[in-house]
C-alpha cells in the first residue's frame, strides 16, 4: 500500500488545491503541498527502514491488472535502483516548494503541478510495467513544460518548446524500443518481469538498445543531445530547475540502467567502449563550455551535463563498484545540484543578477549574504568532488570501478574533475569572495524559509560524506544482483 | 555663503559646493535634521567607549608601564575608574561636561554586565564581552608611526632628546628595581626599553587627548536631548570653541612606580593639547593610519601600500565602511564598541533602514564616518580661526586666504577614496 | 605497560576538530552583540589538549615497537576502506612538533590579529590544518593520505582566502587550490591505479607488495609519476611552486604553519611512497632533478625578491628542494631530521618577520634599516632561526644537511656540490633581509619601532629556546650523527659555504658605501629573478590561455553549431516564434492549446500498440 | 627708556597682556636686556579668543608662557627690517609670517602701531593673538 500511497497522495493534494474554495492564500496552498509532501517524504523514509537489504528483487510490489488487451497493467515495486531515487524525488520537491520565493504567480496552479511532478516521478520510479513507466514518463513532460513556460525567465517560449520537443522524442524513441522489446519478444504483457530478451537476434537486440540510449541519452542528457538543457535550465525558475536537474534528469539514467543494461546484458558489451567514449566527451565538454560561462546558472547547467557523464562512464564500465558509483552519483548530484540551485535562486532573487562580472564580495557578513555564500561554497566543492562530501565519494567509486574497464576514460574523468575545480573556483571568487560593491550592497536578507531547505540538503551533503554507507547500503544487494548476471561478459570485455 | 560670494569670485574647485557651505560657517556634512540627528547619537555612543579609553590609555601609561606581559593592562582597577576628569564633575579644571568625572554609569554597567550575564571582568574579558581597547591603541600606534613624518607639534622630537632619555632611563631603573634580569637586560639593549616608553608616552598623550574630548561629546548629547542644537553647524560650532577652551590643555607623561611620581615628560615641557595631541591625532587617524590588511596587499611588489607616509590615506574620511564585520577590517571594533550605547532614537533610526537590526553595525559606521567629517569641518574652522580670518572679514584679500585654505584642506579629499561626496548622499547609509 | 594515552592517539585530531565546530558559534553572522575572540581561546585550549595528550604519548611509546590500529569506514562489494593507524614514536613525535608549533602560532595570532573580526573562521581553519596534519601524520594509508591532502588543499584555499575583501588575496587563494588540485589529482590517479595493482593501500602491505611486485617499467614509472606530482604541488617545487609565493597574502600566523609544517606534509607523504618509488627506474632520477632545480632557482628568486616574505617563501621552495634530493636518494632517516629542524626554524624566521612588519607596515626591503638597537629580541630570534635553518654549526640545520651530504658523497658528489651552493645561496639570502630589516641607518618607516605585543614575542622566544635546544635534545636521544658518521670534507665545505654566503652578504649590505638597492648586471637576469623566471607569465601564456581558448571554442561550438544546428532544423524557432505571440497575447489558450496537443500525444502513444489490432 | 614692561603696564590696552606675563613669569625676562621684539596683543585682541582659552591657560603656565613666547621674537627688529623679510623665528621656536604689502600684517593680526621702541627692544601692537601653525 505505501508505493501506492506515495503515487496517488499528491494527486488528492492536487484535487484538494484545485477545489480549494476563492479567495485563498498562497501561504495556505504552500502548507497543504508541504503537508502532501513531507508524508509522501516520510512514507519513503519508512520504505528505507522497512526495505530488507537482504533481497536483491524488488520489492513492496503491487498488482493489479488494468488493461490486459494491451498488456498494461497497476504493478508497482522498487529495488536499490529506485529506492533512493524515490525519496530523493520527496526531498527536492519539498526543497523546491521552498526555493521560489514568498510570492508566487498563479499559485494554485503552481503548486498543483508541483504535486503532480512529484506524483509522476514516483509513478516512473516505481513502475514495475513498462507502458506503466511510459506513461509516467511522458506525463511529467506537461507539467514541466508548464513550469518553464509560465514562471520561466525571459526567453521562456523558446526554451520550454524546446524541451517539449526534446524530451518527447525522448518519449517516442523509449516507446519505440519498448514495443519493440515486447513485440519481438513475445511477452504477455509489458510487465517487467514476464519480459525475456535472451532469445532475440543480436542485432535487433542492437536497435532496440541503440534506441533506448538515445531516447534515455536525451533526457541524460548526452552530447550532442543537450542543447536543450542549458534554456531549459537557465529559463526556468529555481524551484523547477531543481526538479528537473536534481531528479528529472535521473530517469534517464535510472532508465538507461534499468531498462538498458539489464534488459539487454549481452549487448552491452558491444555499446559500452562507444557509452564510456560518449560519457567521456560529456564529462569534458561539460566542464570546458562550463568554464566559459558569465552567468552562474548557465555555468552550473553545464557542470550538471558534465557530471551526468561519469555516471554513463561508470554504466559503460559496469563492475560492481562503478554501477554502486553511478546510483550513489545520481543521489548525490541530485543533492549537490538542488543546493546549487536552491543557492542560486536565493543569489539571483537577492541580488537581481546571475552575471559573474558584476556579483562580488556576496561572504561580507554583514551586508552580504554569508550562510549563502558558505554553504556555495560547501556544494561547488562538493562539486567539484572534495573528499568529506558526497560528491567525492560516489566519485571515487565511479573511478575505482571503471579504471579497471576503462583506465583511459577514467583517467580523462580525473582530469576532468580538475576542470570542474576550475569554474568553481572561478564561481566562487567572483561571487562569494572579493568586496561588496557599495553603490549595489543594499540586498534584502534571506529568510528562514529559504535557508532551512539550503541547511538540510547541506547537512544531507555532509553526512552521507563523512558516513556514505548510509548511501550505498540500500544500492549495493541490487547492483550486486545486477552485475552478477553480467559477471562473465565483463570478464570478457576485461580479457580484452 | 552670499555675503562672501559678493566679495570674490565663487570657487572653481571640485567641491565648490562645500567651500562655499564652509565660508558660510558651515560643516562639511549637508545640514539636515537627519544628519543632526544621526551624529549627535554616534557622539553618545562613542563618548561611553571613550571614557574607557583614555581611563584606560593612561592606567597603561601611568600603572603598567612596562610589563613584559601586561595580560591585565584591560582591567582597568578601580582607581582609575575613580580617577576625576579634568574637565568634567565638580573638581573640573574647566566645566566642559555637567556630569560627574568618575567613569559615566552607562559604562559601569556595561563593564559589570556587558551584553550577556553579570560576572566577572575576567569572564567578560574571555567571552569577548568587553570594550575593544585594542583599536583604542592601534590609533595610538598610528599617532606614533606617523609621528616624525607629520612634523606637528614638538612632542615627538622631544622624544629624542636627551632630556627625555634622561627621564625615562630613571623611571626604567625605578620600575625594574630589584630585578636584576630586567635590569640587565635594560643594560644590554637600552634602545629596545626606550623605544618602548616613547610608545608609552604616546599611550598617554592620546589618553589625555580623549580625556578632553569624552566629557564634549556627552555634553553635545544631552544639549540635543535638551533640544538644544538647531543645526549640523550648531553642532560644529560647539566643538570650534570647545577646541579654543581646552586647547591649553597640558600634555604630559607621568609614571607612578611604588606610589612615586616619575615625570618622563613634565607638564612644564608647555606641551598643549592642540598642538600636540589634537592635530597629530587627526592627521594620523583620521586621514592617515595604515592599509587595513583585509583590503590592500602588504606585498612589496604589488606596490599597493605607499611608498611614502605622507601618502597614507586610510583614516575614516577615507574608509570604506561595508566590509566592517569582515576580517581584517580594525574599525570593526569601534563601530563594536560604540553598538552597545547606542541612544535609542539611532536604535529605532537603524531599524528603520536597510537591513534594520541586523546590519546596524555597518550603518553606525556610515553615521561615525559622517559625524567624522563634522569634526574634522570643526578642526577646519577652528584652524581658520586661528591661523586666518573671521568669515565675516572686509578685506577680499584675506576672505582669498580664508578661500585658499578651505582648498587646500578639501584638496585631500580629490583621492577617489574619499567619502567626501558620499556623505553628501543621504541614501549613503 | 599501561598505553592509555597512546592507544588512543586518534583522539588528538578530535580535539582540534571539536574545536572546529564550536568556532562556528562565533561567526559574525551569529553573534551579533559580543565578539569572536572566544572562539580563538576555544581552539588555544583545544591544541593545548591535545599538545598534552601527544606529549604523554611520546613518553608511553618511547622505545616500544609500533602498533597499528584500524577503523573500518566503508565496506563495498570489492572495496573496503579502512583508516589505519600507525602509531610509533615516530608518528607520535611528530605529532608532538605539529602541536607545538600550532600552539605558538595561534597564540601569535592573538597577536597579530589582534584588531580583526574573523577570529572564528581563522582559528577554525588553523585547527582543521592541525587536524589534518595529524591525521596525516597517525594515517597508514594512501587512499585516506589522498583524502587529507585534498581536504587540507580547500584549507589552503580558504586559509589564504581569508582576508577575502582583497583582490590578490583572492587570486592568491584561486591558485593555490587549483595548483595543489592539479598535483592533488594526478595524486588521485595514482590511486586510483594502484589498488588494482596491489589489492591494498595500506603503506605496509604495500611495501611488502613492492618486494615480490612484478609490473611492467613504463607502468612503474607512470605509476610513480603520478604519486609524485600530489607531494609535488604541496611542497611548493618547480613548476607547481608559484601558489606559495602568492600565499603569502594571508596572514603570517598562518605562513608560520604554512611554511613550517604544511609544506613539508608533501614531504611525510613522499617519505611514505618512498618503497613504492623504488619499483621505478626513472623516478628517483626524476625526484632528485626536481628538486635540485627548485633548490636552486628557488634560492636565487629568494635573492632578488624585495619582498619581506616572499623572499622567506623561495627558501622555503629551496629548502623543500633539498628535501626532494634526500628522498630520490632514499635518506629516509636523514629526512625526517632535515624536516624537524626546518620546520622549527623556519617557523621563527617567519614569527620575527612578521612582528617587524606588524609595526611598520611596509613588506618591502628596501624600505627598512636599523631596527637592531630597537628590536633585539626579534633581531636575534631572526638570527638563531636563520642559523638553525642553514649549515652553521652547532645548530640543527648543520647537522642534518651535514648528514645528508656525507651520506651522498659516495655515489652523487654532484648533489653534494648542490647543497653546498643551495646552502651557500640560502645563507647569502636569509643574511641579506637580516642586515637590510635590522642593520644600516633608520629609514622613514623604521624611525619608530617598538617590540610587539607579548602574544609575538612569547611564542617567538619559545620557539627559538626550542631552536637552540633541538641539538641537545636530539643529542641526549642519540639521534645526532656521531662526528665520525660524517665526512669531514664534506662537512667543512658547508661551513664554509655558510660563512662565505654570510659573510659576502653581509659586507654587501652593511657597508656604506656600496650603494642601495644592488643592482645586479644585466638587469635583465635580476628581473628574471626578482619575477619569478616569469612562470606567472609563462602559465598565463600556455595553459592557462590554452584552457580558456578552447573552452571559448567548444562554448562557440555548442551555441553556434550544436544549438544553431538544432534551431536551423527549424521546429524549436517556429514553435518558439509562435509561443512567444500567444504570451504576449492570451495566455490562456495556449496554454490549453499546448495540454490538448500534449493529451493527443499521450493518448496517440498509448493506443499506438492497438492500433494494430484496430486496423 | 622703559622697558618692554614697563611701555605695556603704563598703557591701559595691555592689561591681559601684563596679567598673562606676570602669570607666566615672564616679567623677569622681558626686564632683560635683551633686546626682544614684542607682538603685543592688545586687551581687544585677547577677547576675540573663545571663552575658557584663556582660563586653560593662566591654570597651565607652561603652556601659557608657550603661547606669550611665541609672541616674541629675538633681536630689535623695527617695521623696516620686517619688511624686508617674509618671516620670522619666535622665541617659542615656531615661525611667523610677516606681510607687509599692503598693511603691516603679522601673520592674521595688524599691526595697528608699530615701531614703539623701548630700552631692551621694540614692540608692534597687534588687534589679533597670533598662535603658531
């Protein structure tokens, strides 16, 4: 029952903001989300407790069938793939209802389609059906689109057609390989568990994989797929930016792992050199086109394309350590990059400006805006993969799992997180560091509100860093699982 | 303004504006109520800090001397608490101040409870709970850095002579006296002892300096609170004659070793205070000091701290008051101490304004740096009246020196670091 | 034997740890009424504890063979990360200089910062350098080796960001991490390559590796290589030697720890790879010229810095130099006594500099004269550290770089010849800021200067009693090398390096009559020197530019060609086009007309499976 | 002839003037043969001062003494000598501007009658007091 509650408890919030008798607050639609919210939020907690570390399967399933015509079918589950996304998913969209600030155009429909986000992402997390996954999938499109169309920044047509179309080729291509997947295997249903690849020829076995990572790859997103992100990004406000960088874009890895690696085992092997190849362009060209960046949101979108492409690196490789990094590294980019943005938004609502030439000296005290700037200062080293954060651990473990498959590409990742050193530091001198312009200092404070969702994303970031076992203990039984039925191809690929 | 302007022509300065408001016997700072009003309340708060300050100064000067390790020198005992103001309380020299010339209650209380709980002055000390003494002896030390190179008065050049050597090499002998590893110590690098007691002396020159000025600002404060100042003028005018009526004042060092009086510099040396305290302390603290090392590079090749003294200018007229609260940025500890006495219509004043409480440390800044300039305009026309000629003056040609005087004066003002023209703003804040 | 203190020795970065975490209640942003001093009394007390506990240690572990602790940290499916201990009375001796030390530089600081406000983040980043060195120094483990290092890279990122108001504070800062990243992550490949290599991280298991190892030459070297070039950047050694001379915009409390300890924790970790280094050919010879070319172009930048503390800075590169030469000639013993009398004097020479700059503000050298008569204390303690620092007998540095030499004169005479001259140079410059700062006439911002404050000259006079003393009590534990260990030539050569250097410079600048400041001919080979070779010039022409071109180009790349490519096919202009007229005009219906259209997608895609069946 | 002292207490405008002298102990002085060069303030000039300058004053005699020495001037210089100078050095130790190109200026005080010659020197009544600066 609790995946099901999960799924549908933000839909009732929906319904009961939709109805919610005029004239009413926007203080009062906040709290009824955040109440929807922190107990979708709590339900996961309680899924993480009560989630036996001891099973690799998935797990809490639910079924019922809906329309067998077409194999569809109400199944719902989760593993160590999807667990910690799905709290993942409660936690930023908590920290995103925060992170807009006091005033909200159209509130109803604004936090309304916060709700269905969130609903809609759980949905695919937990979806245990292929269609059932599809139709979470593209149903977070609308939502997104509305968030970026109506509360984005100047340019917020273009981009938000942009990423409507993008990701809905994303969608066909992914529908595409599914029907496939179904059609030429010959299972009853689009269940996942019914669904049997072994017996297909290599080379359809080949499309249908070539086509799940371009459709996955766009969402990724994967050079030269991305030109999307950066407007979408950058147009949107901070609070959807957040979603759709901290848990948005996980799906497509989630999915690439999930419906790519272990749906076609045995392929795999033939596309991984060309995924580590394609991962590691990402991973550089991220971090370059990062470096030469003005505005700091722009700058911070490609960094989220550059460490997007360690995970596909570390899929490519997929040793039992690289594929823990890649989950690890989908939690903790998701956390690092909320708190970015979150930084961000409070920086640019503050101060009226994202332009790096004329941000400066944000550390003074008194006058500046010093918990924002220090806790920017935490998440872009975090970032940048400072050990004592989580982002160095899954880092870490990306690497050491890929050198062995990949010690070229690995090595280029390395150097690659020296890069991201680079336009950090560049980040942080000119807005946090040097002095205040006096004729500009005058910038309002930042509220509580805006502060505790920074506080506990930073503290979230520290802790699984000092203590990341907390991270990986729910991930390792499922990516063990996962590489175990793998073992003998990577052995091959490591003979080579 | 106009009276003048009809004898000569009007000036062609970058501050015409303000030249003109000084002929006219004004202030450097724009005669609002609002300025009025914000600089009489930082006099209030920075006369309380003050009072300890010259208290203390001289406790260092007189009582401490040279202990080697002087971790009580900010403890200031009772007596000194006690000690009367020469120009305030019933026993006054000259009645400057209506109050009382013990220490002022307000800063008892502070001492005794400070911000946080009663205890004692060693747990306020530790807890940080305290009056910053530390700026109060970093513009001492600029006063005696800058010392010979400002060529004002004759005090620092009878630090040098041999009379003084004289004097001093009694009192070190006295206050060594039967410790032989003091003393041989003292024989073997007599400078070292020596130069110490030149800072000594300046401990007490601006001691004395601020034990003029405590008692003036308290009085412009409850002259205000009395309704008694019309104008940002008014106020100026106050301390032009307070400046005459003490400028007399003697400045001398005094040593008390076992109940004895050593005079290192002797009253009779004719040092006044106009001469040597007043003029020097401005000079060295309100336009010179030093870089503050949170802002400028200290490193030789970056050539950013000047070659010369003279072209030292970091005082508070030329200041950059956002970054107090940073590190590295000494005035913080002024703009500190002055926080804790703040009158309450300031309090209310900074509530109102941008960030309200939380960024009053930075606005009280911008008010010092402001009632600043009204000082330094009351030095200006105190030193017109002395040197110069009345404002009023028939004669055009000496109304031409009055004007070249204010020039010259607002000439140092021409670095693009002055705030000169800021405090010109009223949005400066 | 009861081994309660040094059992549990981890307890010592804890403390300063704690420390860490209570200075932030002093933030300013915090307190908003009393001051941040008793954040810096917090963490004194701190390091006091914690100086203590190292002291009681040392005297339970003398003499008793080492013991090994470990704390598992993180177990994956084929990694398992444990933080191993070594405790020894080697580890715990040095524990016992890295608090002693800090100690005196905090209680400078009091001092020397005495009129700022940022008290709560200075002493907590000096406590996370104490934590750090600790650790590093109890840690028996390459991967948490690697891990401290980087931590300790963001200290010094944001140690010299600390006056962060400044503009070349932040350059400074900027540098120095991306430098000691640079080093830090070639550091991580070499990590990362090994564990596949060896099976573990640990400093014994892998030199028992090393013994029975088998890997190819060129991925021995590779692999050396990379471990090198982490002590590389920390040590301050050519080419990644610039940030050190930049990082001498913060303050000198932490220059005192920076030059003395943090350099040389580079050192520790090389001395730590030194089994590992022996699997190569190529990197001995690698090491050793490293670091010959720093010790001497770095002493002679030294000479023509007109800079108080950068001049101070380059020593510290060439002495860290000579450092390189004892590991590629594997003196492991000699090095760790190189390392402690460095790090004592070096620590008093920067302590005597920086309370003559306090008072008399300029850093510049030329600016200075006759402070002697007036400074005797901080003139003399500048005369013991630089004495203890170079071969001047009977004081620390003669000792160990008399070992050094006897012990190279077999096989690398050249190297000796080296030293000698590095020794010589380093005398001439350390003697030509003496006589320029303390000897000559006063100059205009020298004609006042009285003593500081207690809190300088306290820890100063302690440190050098400590100086001075460090023969005797090395003496008294046998650690001194016996007359007859050293080679007597050998030794009278560096003396008289010592002397000549000393004494060329001092007539130099004592004398009258040789008119100030001494040119050298050609100006062009002084200002060569005095700007550092011109790598500052050199980097911003190669990599640096080299880094901003392309990444200049692939930002023009991706917004003219990928994205240009993208809105030439044309759909996101169109569409963009028109969305842009319906904002303007109703929103409402686009909107609804962008959800119908997105529905009849939707819906268009769940029935396309069907759709078969339908036809 | 009288002397300096002698000239200023017989005439009623230097009353202050003799008060601050013999306060200052400078009577014994200025009876010397000297010969000295006077500025002598008249009792207006002494007015214009502020109130409480004076009172400072005669409480510190030194300093007192200070500011009357800097109204004197070593040697007897008469009106033509002072003309042919731009300035001059107190007793005190401090310089005095002398202008004579329009009016017979000493610093910001007239000179309103010059050139009173007395046995040990010479004095220039002066309607301002001149302080050093």
């Amino acid at each position: 029952m609790t995946l099901s509650l999960i799924l549908w408890l933000p839909l009732i919030g929906v319904l009961i903001i939709g109805f919610f008798p005029n004239p009413v607050k926007t203080n009062t639609l906040r709290n009824i989300t955040t109440l929807f919210i922190f107990i979708t939020l709590c339900l996961s907690i309680y899924l993480l407790t009560q989630f036996n570390l001891g099973i690799s399967k998935i797990q809490f399933t639910e079924y019922l069938t809906w329309i067998p015509q077409i194999g569809l079918n109400y199944s719902l589950g989760v593993d160590g793939l999807s667990l910690p996304l799905i709290f993942l998913n409660g936690l930023l969209t908590l920290i995103a209802i925060y992170s807009i600030g006091e005033k909200v155009e159209r509130p109803r429909l604004y936090y309304a389609l916060m709700l269905l986000i969130n609903s809609g992402i759980s949905g695919a997390l937990m979806a245990d059906n292929l269609l059932f996954f599809l139709i979470f999938y593209e149903l977070e499109l609308i939502p997104f689109y509305l968030m970026i169309a109506i509360w984005g920044g100047e340019k917020k047509g273009y981009a938000s057609i942009k990423f409507l179309l993008y990701t809905a080729v994303s969608g066909l291509l992914v529908l595409a390989a599914f029907l496939g997947i179904t059609w030429f295997s010959g299972s009853a249903s689009f269940d996942y568990a019914d669904i049997n690849t072994m017996a297909l020829s290599a080379n359809t076995k080949f499309i249908l994989l070539t086509l799940l990572l371009i459709g996955f790859g766009i969402k990724i997103p994967l050079v030269p797929l991305h030109t999307w992100l950066p407007d979408s990004y950058v147009e949107a406000s901070p609070a959807t930016t957040i979603l759709l960088g901290g848990i948005l874009a996980k799906l497509g890895t989630y999915g690439l792992i999930r419906f790519g690696l272990q749906l076609f085992p045995d392929t795999w092997k033939l596309v991984a050199p060309g995924l580590a190849l394609i991962g590691t362009i990402t991973v550089l060209y991220g971090a370059l086109v990062a470096i030469a960046q003005r505005d700091i949101k722009r700058m911070i979108a490609y960094s989220s394309i550059g460490h997007m492409g360690y995970i596909l690196v570390a899929c490519a490789a997929a040793t039992e350590l690289s594929l823990l990094g890649a989950v690890a590294q989908m939690v903790s980019h998701g956390l690092i990059l909320a708190l970015l943005f979150h930084l961000v938004g409070i920086i640019e609502r503050k101060t009226g400006t994202r332009d790096l030439d004329q941000l400066n000296g944000l550390m003074n005290p008194i006058r500046g805006l010093p918990l924002t700037s220090a806790l920017l200062i935490g998440a872009g080293m975090a970032s940048a993969g400072i050990p004592g954060l989580v982002g160095f651990i899954s880092e870490f473990i990306i690497f050491q799992g890929s050198f062995i498959i990949f010690p070229i590409a690995t090595l280029i990742c390395i150097i690659a997180s020296g890069l991201t050193a680079v336009y950090f530091v560049i980040l942080l001198n000119r807005t946090c560091f040097g002095k205040l312009n006096n004729k500009l200092a005058y910038y309002p404070q930042v509220l509580l509100l805006e502060k505790i969702p920074a506080f506990v994303l930073a503290t979230l970031i520290l802790f699984l860093g000092i203590q990341p076992q907390y991270l990986t203990r729910w991930i390792e039984p499922t990516t063990d699982h996962l590489i175990a039925t793998l073992t003998p191809i990577n052995v091959e690929i490591a003979q080579k | 303004m106009t009276q003048t302007l009809t004898k000569i022509s009007p000036s062609n300065h970058e501050f015409a504006d303000i030249i003109h408001r000084l002929e006219a016997g004004g202030s450097m700072l724009p005669d609002t109520p609002e300025n009025l009003m914000q600089i009489i309340g930082i006099y209030k708060a920075y006369a309380v800090p003050m009072d300890f300050y010259w208290r203390d100064l001289l406790y260092i000067a007189e009582k401490v001397f040279l202990n080697p390790l002087p971790f009580f020198k900010y403890f200031l005992p009772q007596e000194y608490l006690d000690l009367k103001n020469h120009y305030a309380g019933d026993t006054a020299d000259l009645r400057v101040w209506r109050g009382c010339a013990e220490a002022h209650p307000e800063l008892i209380n502070f001492i005794e409870k400070g911000e946080t709980i009663k205890g004692s002055k060693l747990f306020h000390h530790l807890w940080h709970d305290r009056i910053n003494m530390e700026f109060a002896e970093a513009c001492m030390r600029a006063m005696y850095w800058h010392g010979r190179d400002m060529g004002m008065g004759k005090f620092d050049s009878y630090l040098d002579s041999d009379e003084y050597k004289h004097n001093a090499d009694v009192a070190i002998k006295a206050y060594f006296k039967g410790n032989p590893a003091m003393l041989g110590l003292y024989k073997l690098f007599p400078e070292m002892f020596l130069e110490q007691v030149r800072q000594l002396s300046y401990y007490s020159n601006l001691g004395l300096f601020w034990e003029v000025m405590c008692p003036v600002f308290y009085e412009m404060s409850d002259i205000y609170d009395e309704g008694g100042f019309k104008d940002v003028s008014d106020a100026m005018n106050f301390l032009v004659n307070g400046i005459f009526a003490i400028a007399g004042r003697p400045i001398y060092h005094h040593v008390y070793i076992d109940g004895k009086c050593y005079e290192i510099i002797s009253k009779s040396k004719g040092f006044t205070w106009l001469y040597e305290a007043a003029l020097p302390y401005v000079e060295a603290v309100f336009y010179r000091t030093s870089p503050f090392r949170g802002t400028k590079s200290y490193n030789a090749q970056a050539k950013q701290v000047p070659e010369h003294q003279k072209d030292f200018h970091y005082g508070i007229l030329y200041a950059d008051v956002f970054p107090v609260g940073s590190a590295g940025i000494p005035p913080t500890l002024l703009m500190d101490d002055m926080l804790h006495f703040l009158p309450d219509y300031l309090k209310e004043y900074y509530q109102k304004n941008c960030r309200g409480e939380d960024d009053q440390l930075i606005q009280l800044g911008i008010t010092f740096q402001r009632s600043m300039y009204n000082v330094t305009s009351a030095v200006i026309q105190a030193l017109r009246t002395a040197l110069l000629y009345p404002l009023d003056d028939e004669n055009p040609k000496h109304l031409m020196k009055n004007r070249q005087f204010f020039e010259a004066q607002m000439d140092r003002f021409k670095r693009p670091e002055a705030r000169l023209k800021d405090i010109q703003n009223p949005d400066y804040r | 034997m009861n081994h309660l203190f040094s059992n549990n020795i981890w307890l010592i970065p804890i403390y300063t740890l704690s420390g860490i975490l209570l200075s932030i209640l002093w933030f300013p942003g915090i307190i908003k009424k009393t001051g941040p001093r008793p954040s810096g009394y917090l963490n004194i007390l701190f390091t006091v504890i914690a100086w203590v506990h190292s002291l009681l240690a040392l005297k339970e572990i003398w003499n008793q063979p080492p013991e090994f602790l470990s704390f598992s940290w993180l177990k994956l499916n084929t990694l398992s990360l444990s933080f191993d201990i070594e405790i020894s009375t080697l580890t715990v001796g040095a524990l016992v200089l890295i608090t002693t030390l800090n100690l005196a530089s905090q209680i400078y600081a009091i001092g020397y910062l005495e009129m700022d406000w940022g008290w709560a983040r200075f002493f907590a980043l000096m406590g996370l350098f104490e934590a750090g060195m600790c650790s590093l120094v109890l840690c028996d483990n390459l991967f948490f080796s690697y891990v401290i290092l980087e931590i300790l890279t963001l200290g010094t990122y944001l140690l010299i960001g600390y006056w962060f108001n400044q503009s070349l504070v932040v350059t400074g800062a900027r540098d120095a991490f991306l430098t000691k990243r640079v080093g830090d992550l070639f550091l991580l490949m070499g990590v990362v390559a090994l564990l596949p290599l060896t099976g573990t991280w640990n400093f014994h298991e892998l030199e028992i590796w090393t013994k029975t190892a088998e890997i190819s030459p060129t991925v021995a070297n590779l692999l050396c290589l990379t471990l090198m070039a982490g002590p590389l950047g920390k040590c301050a050694q050519f080419p990644l030697h610039l940030w050190l001379d930049e990082a001498m915009e913060s303050p000198v409390p932490a220059t005192i720890l920076r030059n003395s300890l943090v350099v040389a924790a580079g050192g520790w970790v090389l001395i730590k790879l030194q089994p590992i280094f022996a699997l190569s050919s190529l990197i001995s010879t690698a090491i050793i010229t490293v670091g010959a070319i720093t010790a001497v172009g770095a002493s002679l930048i030294a000479i023509a810095q007109i800079d108080i503390k950068r001049s101070l800075s380059y020593t510290v590169s060439a002495y860290m130099g000579l450092l390189f030469i004892a590991v590629g000639t594997q003196q492991t013993q000699t090095i760790l006594f190189v390392l402690l009398t460095y790090a004592i004097s070096m620590a008093l020479l920067v302590m005597s500099i920086g309370s003559v700059v306090l008072t008399n503000i300029t850093q510049d050298l030329t600016q200075y004269g006759g402070l002697f008569s007036r400074r005797p204390i901080t003139a003399i303690c500048y005369l013991i550290g630089a004495a203890s620092l170079v071969a001047f007998p009977p004081l620390g540095g003669f000792w160990s770089l008399s070992q050094i030499n006897s012990n190279l004169w077999e096989n690398y005479p050249f190297l000796v010849i080296i030293i000698t001259l590095v020794n010589g140079l380093t005398t001439f410059s350390v003697i030509r800021e003496f006589c320029l700062i303390f000897g000559g006439k006063p100059k205009e911002m020298t004609v006042r200067s009285p003593e500081g404050l207690w809190a300088l000259i306290l820890p100063m006079t302690i440190i050098m009693g400590l100086a001075i003393h460090t023969p005797i009590i090395l003496a008294k534990l046998h650690l001194l090398p016996s007359l007859n260990e050293l080679n007597i030539g050998v030794v009278i050569a560096l003396i008289t390096s010592t002397f000549v250097g000393g004494g060329i410079s001092a007539y130099l600048y004592l004398n009258d009559k040789i008119s100030k400041p001494i040119q050298l001919k050609p100006k062009a080979l002084q200002d060569f020197f005095a700007y550092d070779m011109y790598t500052p010039e050199l980097y911003r022409i190669t990599i640096i530019s080299l880094v901003a071109f392309i990444s200049k180009i692939i930002d023009w790349f991706d917004r003219y060609f990928v994205d240009g490519f993208v809105n030439l096919v044309g759909f996101a202009t169109i569409f963009s086009g028109e969305s842009l007229k319906y904002n303007t005009t109703g929103k409402a219906q686009f909107y609804a007309l962008s959800i119908i259209l997105g529905l009849a997608l939707f819906i268009l895609l769940i029935c396309f499976p069907i759709l078969p069946n339908l036809l | 002839m009288p002397t300096i002292v002698d000239i200023a207490v017989n005439n009623d405008n230097f009353k202050t003037l003799v008060t601050a002298v013999t306060v200052a102990n400078l009577v014994e002085v200025l009876k010397s043969p000297g010969p000295f060069t006077v500025f002598a303030p008249t009792d207006q000039a002494f007015a214009k001062l502020p109130p409480g300058t004076i009172t400072t004053l005669v409480q510190n005699i030194p300093q007192l003494s200070r500011i009357l020495t800097y109204h004197v001037v070593p040697g007897k210089l008469m009106k033509s000598d002072l003309e042919k100078v731009n300035s001059v050095i107190s007793v005190e130790g401090s310089p005095i501007s002398i202008d004579c190109s329009d009016n017979f200026e000493v610093k910001n005080a007239t000179v309103i009658m010059a050139d009173i010659e007395a046995d040990n020197g010479v004095i220039h009544v002066i309607d301002n007091v001149i302080l050093m600066g």
